[in-house]
C-alpha cells in the first residue's frame, strides 16, 4: 500500500466501503427535508447534506453505482481521479479530478446517472471529499449489476466489465 494511503487511512479513520475503496461520514447535516417537500423518488426524510471523506489506492475503483441526489467530488491530495459517467440516454463521460492542468479540483455528478471511478497512477492513491445534497442515505443508493448495465449499456459493456462488480 502507498505509504500516504496508509498514513490517511489511519488519521482520517477510514473503513471499507462498498462500491471499492476507504471513507468516512464526516458531516451530516442537523437539519431535515421532510419528505412531503422532497421529490417523489425520496420515501423518507433527507438531510440537508452530508459529506465523507474517500480514499482510492493502487487499483482499486469505485464500482458503477448510482444516486438519487447530486454528488460534489472535492480533490484533496493523490493521483487524478478518472470519473466514467454513464448518462440516461447511455452516453459516456470521461472526467478528470486532480491538480493537473487538464483536471478539475472539483465536479459534480448528476443525480440518477451511473458513474465509477479509479485512479490514473495505479501506483498511487487518490483523497477526495463528496458532499450529497439531499444528504446521502443508502436507501438511495444503487451499486450496478454488471450484467445488468451492460444489457442496458452494451456499447459500454469492456468499461462496465473493469468498473463492476459481479454478484
């Protein structure tokens, strides 16, 4: 493991998650939206918002997954973040999280799209930040099913094959 993934994943006390990866909820916000002012694909109240801290090291990747709300990825130290978004309509998107001139230091994936992630040095590690806003709950949480996204998305089927898991 890269000594500075290490060091992070001890201070900032990372555990797995699953989609791939370390992290840790470091705000959740105090305040609720009650669900009959939330849109429909909400069954429960949201926080305002909420943000963890998430770690990315070697070759691992964050899995194909999707969101019912918006998702602000904050760079923090580490290799380029490479974000492969997967829209409704099946287009892709390739973009870059990081300090180089052709990356950005912070973007935004759209609620309702798929998207997964890994490193451009898979010698490296990645520490970023994502804030939910309606904060993140697991009940809308949607980790993809390989064989499910590629029958939706077969044009993207060798993307979705590395980015997935199988289950």
């Amino acid at each position: 493991m890269h000594p500075k993934a290490s060091k992070y994943i001890k201070q900032l006390q990372l555990k797995k998650h699953p989609e791939g990866g370390y992290f840790r909820e470091v705000y959740r916000s105090g305040e609720l939206i009650l669900p009959e002012h939330l849109p429909k694909r909400y069954k429960s109240s949201r926080n305002y918002s909420t943000s963890i801290y998430f770690l990315l090291e070697g070759k691992q990747f964050s899995a194909y997954h999707l969101l019912q709300s918006d998702e602000l990825w904050h760079f923090y130290d580490g290799s380029n973040v490479l974000l492969y978004i997967i829209n409704e309509k099946g287009e892709l998107s390739v973009s870059k999280l990081g300090r180089d001139e052709d990356c950005e230091l912070q973007l935004t994936i759209e609620k309702q799209n798929w998207f997964a992630a890994e490193l451009e040095d898979k010698k490296s590690f990645a520490l970023f930040g994502c804030t939910v806003s309606p904060g993140f709950d697991f009940e809308d949480f949607e980790l993809g099913k390989r064989d499910d996204l590629i029958k939706k998305f077969p044009e993207h089927s060798a993307l979705i094959k590395r980015l997935s898991k199988s289950f």
